[in-house]
C-alpha cells in the first residue's frame, strides 16, 4: 500500500510535534544508535562507526519507522522506545444508494459505479517512552523460605522438577537435577 497524500501530511504533522531536542539528549545519555533493534525495518541503516548520532538520524528513523506502519497498514507497532498506533480512515466502503431495495437487505447487481465512503478519520499516535518498568511478586510460604539458600532455590523445589522431569520421561534433565541435588546435600 502506497502512502496518500493526505496521510503523508498527517504524518509531517505528528512529526513536527516531537520534541526532537529531547529525544536527542535521551539517546546521547543511554547510548542508544540507529538500526540496533532486532527486527529490521525497510531504510533504517545502522550510523557507520565514527560517525556522530544526529537529530536527523533520529528523524529518518522514526520517518522509517511510521512510513512502514502506514504502508503496512500496522495497527500498533513497537520499536525500541517508539511506540506507534495507526488507524487508517481511508479504508472505503461501497455504497450504491440506487440499487438498494429498501424491502431487502441485498443490492441489485447493475453495472453502475457505487459511491465509495470512507469509513472513519485516520489517527496516527506516536509515543517515546524511554522507560518501562516493571515488577513481579513471588509469593511464598515462611517455612519454604527458611529452606532457601541464597540463590532462593530449596532443596524441595528440585525435587519437585526432578519428579516433574521424571514424569515427563525427560531423563537427561532428571540426571542433572538428581546431580544438583546431591551436590546441593553434600554442601550442607
């Protein structure tokens, strides 16, 4: 799917509302580059060694980043602090007012044109979020914590995979385990 018009100006639009001196500052302070992430997207290159990070890096990049959105037409994308949500109202619906029987809900076939509408407005979002943070409690029980070691791994929680591994018929695991369990005996 080609970019329109219309939707290139919106794109142009949400861009020129960056704050791009902000961004620039983020990537100079973590280090980050251009064209590091795993996935690869169609014309982001990575910056050649010696050579400086600009804004206009940043700035082809995240042009990248949204033109590949559009052109794909990707509801929501993430890549790397970049978070991008893209509806496209271009999306049409044909409407032939004359053939339609207001006794049924199925059109006539005639070799007339329809009426093309769209189906609703574009929205393109785009968000820097240059921290996630996130936590995970493991609840446990007092006495199971009095049996951990500091690796917070008990002696019951290997057997437990080591009956699971057997169950399981994984044998080669079930042999580490029983080893890991025997060194883990000898040391205490």
């Amino acid at each position: 799917m080609v970019v329109s018009e219309k939707n290139k100006k919106l794109m142009e639009r949400t861009l020129d509302t960056i704050n791009w001196d902000l961004v620039f500052k983020f990537y100079k302070l973590v280090g980050r580059t251009i064209g590091t992430e795993s996935n690869q997207i169609p014309g982001i290159k990575k910056i050649e060694k010696g050579d400086k990070l600009t804004k206009e890096n940043i700035k082809d990049e995240i042009l990248c980043l949204v033109t590949y959105v559009m052109e794909n037409d990707i509801s929501h994308f993430v890549y790397g602090p970049w978070d991008i949500t893209w509806i496209n109202g271009e999306w049409e619906v044909e409407i032939d007012p004359q053939n339609i029987d207001p006794e049924s809900e199925e059109p006539e076939n005639n070799e007339e044109e329809g009426i093309f509408m769209p189906i609703g407005e574009s929205l393109l979002e785009i968000h820097f979020s240059p921290l996630v943070v996130s936590a995970k409690e493991i609840v446990t029980e007092q006495k199971d914590i009095i049996n951990r070691d500091k690796d917070g791994i008990s002696r019951k929680d290997l057997e437990n995979e080591l009956d699971k591994a057997v169950a399981e018929e994984n044998y080669e695991l079930a042999s580490r385990l029983r080893d890991v369990i025997s060194i883990y005996k000898n040391k205490r």
